[in-house]
C-alpha cells in the first residue's frame, strides 16, 4: 500500500494510456514517412534539425535518426488536430518552408528540397483527413430551428 501510494505521489507507477504521449503506436518500426527538418522552436525561436516520424496519425520528432522502442520522442503532434499544413515560404522568407497549424499553434519546418516539402505536405494532409473525425449526419444542425437536420439533404 505505502509503495503504491509513494508511485502515485511521485508519478513514478505504471503509464496510464492517457498519459502516454505516444498513444501505444509503435514509432519506431515502418513509419509512413520519415525524414530530417528544421523545426522552430515553441518558446525560443531557434532552428533544430530534427528527426520526423509520422505514422498511424502521429508526428513524432527525434534527436537522431536512430529511432528504437527505447527512444523518447522530443514531441508528438496528433494530426487530427491540426487545421492546415501547407506552404510557408513567403511567411519566414526560407526556402522549402512549411507550417502546421492548430487550433492553438502554428508551427514552422523547413525541408531540405521542395520535393521534399511537397511529400511532407502531402502525407500529413492525407493523415490529418484519414485521422480527423468526420461529422455525423445526427450532428448537423439546422440553424434556423436549432434541431438536428434529420433526413435534410437540401
């Protein structure tokens, strides 16, 4: 009792699944992409070369390349919460730029080509769209009466 107790107060027992940050995916085998980029920092605005894993609606990111199940990610991003990924060039005037926005964020990378820049693009768009939830028909609202819109398909 006393040692499960001790754990409790110093967070040192068991994860609960809610508090892993990782959601139970294993990012370090067969990710969906991976890569470097420059990634700004959230507080401190300098530029860190990163190691970016995206995998089953996740971006993880690395010191190194050397991803194993004992690595710990430095951060991880659940795409289904981001809003738009696209470009961002003109916006840090850097080549091969990109953000990724949240409701409460927006990040900045930087790839090292375009070609690059575009995959990324690309695949975290198609993660956030395989991994955003969709609205149910029950959960469109007709406005005018405040009901739902059953069977309304005008």
């Amino acid at each position: 009792m006393a040692a499960s107790l001790w754990r409790a107060v110093m967070g040192t027992g068991a994860p609960s699944a809610e508090a892993d940050p990782t959601g139970g995916v294993d990012f370090w085998r067969a990710p969906e992409r991976g890569g470097w980029l420059d990634k700004q920092g959230e507080y401190i605005k300098t530029w860190r070369r990163r190691w970016f894993v995206l995998k089953q609606g996740k971006l993880f990111w690395f010191k190194d390349s050397t991803v194993t199940r004992a690595s710990v990610p430095r951060g991880v991003i659940p795409v289904a919460t981001c809003l738009t990924v696209k470009g961002a060039e003109d916006v840090l005037n850097r080549k091969f730029a990109f953000e990724l926005s949240t409701p409460r964020e927006t990040m900045y990378f930087v790839a090292d080509s375009e070609k690059e820049k575009e995959e990324w693009i690309n695949s975290i768009g198609r993660s956030i769209v395989q991994h955003s939830r969709s609205v149910t028909d029950d959960e469109i609202v007709d406005y005018d009466s405040g009901q739902p819109a059953a069977g309304d398909r005008s």
